[in-house]
C-alpha cells in the first residue's frame, strides 16, 4: 500500500513569511497526526485529527499555526508568520483506527529552515 | 505530565558485540510503550511495541513497571542496525505519542 505522502520535502523561508505543508495519509485511515521534530528532538504532536475534527491541539501555537482537514482525508498544516525557532521537520502520520492495534506510519517528512 | 527519557544521545558498538539501548519513562498510569527506528534517508518506521512481547529484527524489549523502563536490546549487532532509535510512550486512553530525544546507534565494523 502507498505510505503517507507530503509535500514539499523542503522549504527555505525568510521569517514572518508563511508557508503550508500538505500531508495525504494512508487510504482508509480516520486518524492523522502533524508532530513538530527540533534538530536533536523527538517528534512532538502538534495536532491530531480523527476524521475531520480535532482530537488534540493543545500544544500547537495557535497564534501563528494552524491545520485543516477538510472531508476527513488531505490535511494543511500552516505557519503564518513563521519565526525562526520554527526550523524543523514537519512529520505527518496516520493510524487506521482506534484501539490498542493503533499504530502511526510516518511521512518522510517536510524540512523547514527559516532564515 | 508523561515523559520519555533516552539517557544515551549517540551510543557505538562494535559488530557482534550485545547492545542495549536505554528508555525510562514517566507516567502514572499504565502505559503502552514503543520503540521506533529511522535509518538513514528513510522515514520513521515501528520497530516493537511491548504489547506484542515479541523479536524483530534481533531487537526485544521488556516493560519493567517497577523501574519504569523500557530498555531495547540485542545480543549481537549487526552493521545495518546503525539507525536512530526512538522510545515512545502512549497514554491511557489517547492516541498520541510522547517521543523521547532519541539514540543515534553505530555498529562499527
């Protein structure tokens, strides 16, 4: 089966430019998670989707970061302004359903450097 | 709050020789705990989850309440065993994980 797709893979930005990635998941999956990953991090979620409504945002910015996910399938995560403690990877990942088989498959990931 | 600690941020063996990766986590309640891999130029990929108390790839890993550990090991390494290792933690209830820093591991030849 095709893994979850993003785009674009990288993005150069200068800061208080905005920017979007776009994360497709796995056919059939309801839940879809944007975790933020800080050189020398582990991945940390910003926000997580069960079909198209928010199950978890709490620690998303909300000043300057938002997601969508309209129809329940693609999602945006966007930055606007965008500062510099923002340079990370964006990683996307999906999970089929709920429950304790619940296991996320990863994106390869968008890479963000604000300048 | 939950917390996943990987005390070790780069960790070099030799071939052949036992490797243990160290994770101790903080939470209250009873946890499920994973360990993911991401090798070089691929995307992060589930390598064991203590539910399953079973061996992939050589790795196993026991859960140790008591010690609130989760320790990833294997008896001899192999070169492509060099990847950055990640411990994961999901809470009761919830779908998120709680990522640890992380364990860069180099089998040398």
């Amino acid at each position: 089966e095709a893994g979850v797709a993003q785009s674009p893979r990288y993005k150069i930005i200068e800061k208080r430019q905005s920017v979007a990635f776009w994360c497709n998941p796995i056919s059939g999956h309801a839940t879809l998670y944007w975790y933020q990953q800080i050189l020398g991090q582990g991945p940390k979620l910003l926000i997580q989707f069960q079909n198209n409504g928010v199950v978890d945002d709490s620690q998303l910015p909300k000043d300057r970061f938002s997601a969508e996910r309209l129809k329940g399938v693609d999602s945006t995560l966007k930055i606007q302004p965008a500062k510099l403690e923002d340079s990370a990877v964006y990683l996307c990942a999906s999970s089929p359903h709920v429950g304790r088989e619940n296991i996320q498959y990863f994106g390869a990931g968008t890479r963000l450097s604000v300048l | 709050a939950q917390r996943v600690t990987q005390p070790e941020k780069l960790l070099s063996v030799f071939k052949g020789a036992p490797v243990e990766l160290k994770c101790n986590y903080s939470y209250s309640g009873s946890p499920e705990l994973f360990w993911y891999v991401q090798y070089s130029r691929q995307r992060l990929q589930l390598l064991l989850r203590h539910i399953s108390r079973e061996s992939i790839k050589g790795f196993t890993a026991d859960l140790n309440k008591g010690e609130t550990s989760f320790h990833l090991k294997k008896p001899f390494a192999q070169e492509e065993d060099s990847a950055m290792y990640y411990c994961a933690l999901r809470v009761q209830g919830a779908q998120k994980l709680v990522f640890g820093q992380g364990t860069r591991l180099t089998i040398n030849p």
